[in-house]
C-alpha cells in the first residue's frame, strides 16, 4: 500500500503535519499539483510563478529527487494516480481560499467512495479559524477583540523539526518535469527578482534567524520606515509554507519580552485574521464588504492606472514603491498602503484592479492578506481605515522616508535633488532642477493629479454613498 503526500504551500520538511503523518507510513509518493483548472481567475501571478519554480526545485532536492509534479485538475490527477498505485492514504495541509475548499471537499468525498483515507491537517495556521468565535458563535469583524481572544486561547509550540527523508519514497513515471510546468516567466526578469531572495525551507529559516538577531530588537520602532532593514521580509516564504507560523512564534518565545516581540506578533496575528475572515466570508476577494461601496462611482481611467502601475505618477514615495514592487516583487508595508490609498482614493479606481496588479507582481501575493488589505485601505472591509483617512503621499514621506533614501533608491533620477524638494519636486525653482539635472515632464513625470482637488473629490463621491 502506499501513501500519497500531496504539497500545496507548505514547501517544508519541519513542522509539516501532513508530512509526518505520510512518513510514519511505510512507502510514500511525495506529489505537488499545479492545479490551474479550478481556481477561475485566481491563476498564480507571475512574480509567485517564478518563486514557486525554484521552491519547488528546492523541496525536490530535499525529497532526494522524488517530488512527483502534475499540471491539472487535483481531483482527476489523485484519482488517476490511485488507480496505478495501490493508494490507502492522501494526507494534505489544509489551504483556506475558497475555490480550494470546494475542491477538496470534492477530493475526500472521492476518496472515500474509492475507499481511500483521505486526511488534512493544519499546516498554515495558530488557530483554525472556526474555533475563535464571539460568545453568540458568529464570527468576529473586528481584529482587536479576536486578537484578545487567540491570546486568551494561548498556543501550543510544538512545532516538530524536519524528518529524515527515506530513501524509499515513491516515484511515479507519469509525474511532468518541473521545466514542462508554465512557471517561467517569458522575460529574463525572474532573474533579477531571485537575486533578491532564496525561495526554499533553508532560505526562510536563514531570514528568520536574521530577523531575529538584528530587526526583532528596534522592529515596533521602525517598521513603518521603508528604509530602514527592520522589518522580517518573511511573507513569502510564510505564503508558501516554507516555514510555519508556530515555528517562527517558537523561535519568537525564546526572545526576550519587549514591545517589539509583542509588535511582531501582532502582525502574524493580522494574517491569521485576513485567513479568518477569507474563511467566512470567502466572498472577500471579489465582493466590497460593506456594499454600500457598490455604488462608488469608480473612475477606472486605463491611462491612470497605467502609470501607477509603472511607477510614473510624479509622487516620488507612490513611484518608489511600485518600483520597488516591479525589481523585487516586493513592496514594504506602509509604501503598500501609500501607493493602493493614492489609487483607490485619489485616482478613484476600484481596489479591485489594485489587488490584481499585486496578485501579478508580489512574489507574497496570498488571497487572504492581498483582499483583505485592499478592502481595508479603500474603506470597504470589515474593521477597515475610514475612507476620509486619505494618506498624503507628501506628508508620509516626509514623515516615514525623512531622509529620502528609500526614494533615492528606487528613483535614481532623483538622487541630486535637495531633501527640501524631494518629495514634491514640482515645487523646486528651475534653477535647482536644473542643478540636480531634473527636468519634471521629461527625466521625471509631472504629478498626475491635485492632490488636493483629488482629495476632496473622492470625499464626495464617499459622502454621496454613505
Ligand atoms: P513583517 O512586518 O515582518 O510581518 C511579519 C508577517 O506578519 C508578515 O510576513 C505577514 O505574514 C504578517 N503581516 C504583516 N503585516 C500584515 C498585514 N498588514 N496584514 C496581514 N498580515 C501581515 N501581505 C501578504 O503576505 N501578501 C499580500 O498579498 C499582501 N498584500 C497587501 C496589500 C496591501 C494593499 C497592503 C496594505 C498590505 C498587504 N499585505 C500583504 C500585508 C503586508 O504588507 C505584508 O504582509 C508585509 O509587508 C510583509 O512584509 P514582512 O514579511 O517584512 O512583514
């Protein structure tokens, strides 16, 4: 009899529950499907592609070189691959997006009239998101209480370090080499986005030891500074399970108490959340929380978008930012709420076109985070920033970039110019322009908008709706 193990995104050996209970089993078929048929328009964006592929590449060197690989639709594939082998377990972490909750329940339905144990495990998250529940069983909309509760509830750190991988793991001659899956981009640009990162278990556990040592300390201090190296960088590797939430929460208890260790956890918490609330309300992705968002009169201007997109809307932090997001598939925390604020309110475009740029571009693009973050920038989620909050990108770079270095970075063509000027360069006098060898139109957009008058329109148009 043999064992499926089927990998989704939990691309690890330690603390992988799933995995250990396949490999107190005796013979094991390690499988991961990309599964591109049932998931409508949620395909995977092209920066998750490229960092899939070398995860994947990874995990199948860990495995000894027997990580079997299929392109379809899951359910078809396991019932195919359990009519060839003799298939008594499929063990599985959960995935929480709804299209995969559908899916799988049609997979153990299938299993179970084949005969067939078919088992899921918590893989992915501190707490499944039907066991934190308000008093009248509902579920909760706002984050502070629900996070007093996971701390009430406590956790368990018993997070299991990697097995040895036997050398007698399964190999199908069916399975598709990792070359034949669509996961390389069409450009060379997956190249220079890798240099940025080391997509594999190792890579995440190197960042987090990292993390730990020399960010941990001033991280509730600075984590709102894009240019300081404050922050984890860990959500991709989080995205795609190459390291759990109870293993970094472990190695996160062994820390001294601080403000900053209570800060970071916090934000894992805030992803447990977004996890939650996809859980039940799996319409998130797609549907305004509040519908009285389904009257504003979105502008939607293909022109505008475009040159968010690229980075040239002549506001240096909102150009730095979506920049920054093109090189290295990333983009830091407050620059994300910067630059989806700017086009949600000031250019009046629907978040939802927003999220899907970043769905593209983020190599951490995860459904749950990415919907329920854009819902809360735009105003429409559950616990969300009110939508008169309108964050001015002048004023937070002044007050978040204050040297201007994060924006030097990403805008070289702007390296000359005075601080005094940096942020608004449409306020220098020519002469310093000149001087600093910008010419605004020309080397560096003008701004695409008033920020005032834009301002005050999308007031309105929120006035007009609420
Ligand atoms: P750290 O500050 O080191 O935090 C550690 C971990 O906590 C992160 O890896 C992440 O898993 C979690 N976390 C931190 N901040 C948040 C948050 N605000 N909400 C939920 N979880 C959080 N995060 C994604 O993982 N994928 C996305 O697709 C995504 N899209 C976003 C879109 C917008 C418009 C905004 C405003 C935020 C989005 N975020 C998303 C949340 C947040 O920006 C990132 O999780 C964070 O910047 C990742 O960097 P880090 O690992 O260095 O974070």
């Amino acid at each position: 009899s043999v064992t499926l193990m089927w990998f989704e995104q939990d691309l690890r050996l330690s603390d992988n529950p799933a995995l250990s209970a396949a490999l107190a089993q005796v013979n094991v078929l390690p499988i991961f499907i990309l599964d591109e048929k049932n998931c409508d328009n949620l395909k995977l964006g092209g920066a998750s592609r490229v960092w899939l592929y070398e995860s994947l590449s990874q995990l199948n060197t860990q495995l000894n070189g027997a990580l079997n690989l299929y392109l379809g639709d899951a359910e078809t594939i396991i019932e195919n691959i359990s009519q060839r082998f003799n298939i008594t377990n499929v063990f599985w972490n959960r995935r929480y997006e709804p299209w995969r909750i559908s899916r799988d329940t049609k997979i153990k339905k299938k299993c179970s009239d084949l005969g067939i144990h078919a088992k899921s495990f918590n893989g992915t998250l501190l707490n499944e998101p039907w066991t934190i529940l308000k008093a009248d069983r509902t579920p909760y909309k706002v984050f502070s209480p629900y996070h007093r509760q996971c701390i009430k509830k406590g956790l368990k750190l018993n997070a299991v370090s990697a097995p040895k991988v036997p050398s007698s793991l399964v190999r199908d001659a069916q399975s598709t080499s990792l070359d034949c899956l669509p996961l390389q981009p069409s450009q060379p640009w997956g190249a220079s986005l890798l240099s940025h990162w080391q997509p594999c278990e190792q890579g995440a556990h190197s960042i987090l030891r990292s993390f730990l040592e020399n960010g941990l300390e001033g991280y509730q201090e600075n984590r709102d500074f894009p240019a300081v190296q404050s922050v984890s960088r860990l959500s991709p590797h989080l995205h795609f399970g190459e390291v759990s939430p109870r293993q970094i929460c472990q190695e996160l208890s062994a820390m001294p108490e601080s403000q900053s260790k209570e800060g970071f956890m916090r934000e894992l918490y805030w992803r447990e959340f977004s996890y939650y609330l996809l859980f039940h309300w799996p319409s998130l992705p797609s549907q305004n929380f509040q519908p009285s968002f389904d009257h504003f009169p979105w502008l939607n201007k293909a022109d505008q978008i475009g040159r968010w997109q690229k980075g040239l809307t002549g506001f240096p932090i909102i150009d730095a930012g979506m920049r920054e997001l093109w090189q290295t598939g990333y983009m830091h925390n407050r620059v994300r709420m910067i630059t989806a604020s700017f086009l949600v309110k000031n250019l009046m475009v629907d978040w939802r076109i927003g999220a899907k740029w970043f769905w593209d571009c983020l190599v951490d693009a995860d459904l749950a985070n990415n919907s329920a973050s854009w819902q809360w920038v735009a105003g429409c989620g559950t616990d969300a920033a009110p939508y008169f909050r309108i964050f001015n990108p002048v004023t937070q770079s002044e007050k978040f970039d204050p040297k201007g270095l994060y924006i030097k970075q990403y805008l070289p063509e702007l390296k000359a110019l005075p601080i005094k000027y940096l942020f608004r360069p449409w306020e220098a006098p020519e002469d310093v322009l000149a001087m600093a060898q910008v010419s605004l139109g020309d080397t560096y957009p003008k701004p695409m908008v008033d920020l005032k008058a834009s301002r005050e329109r999308a007031l309105l148009a929120y006035k007009n709706i609420s």
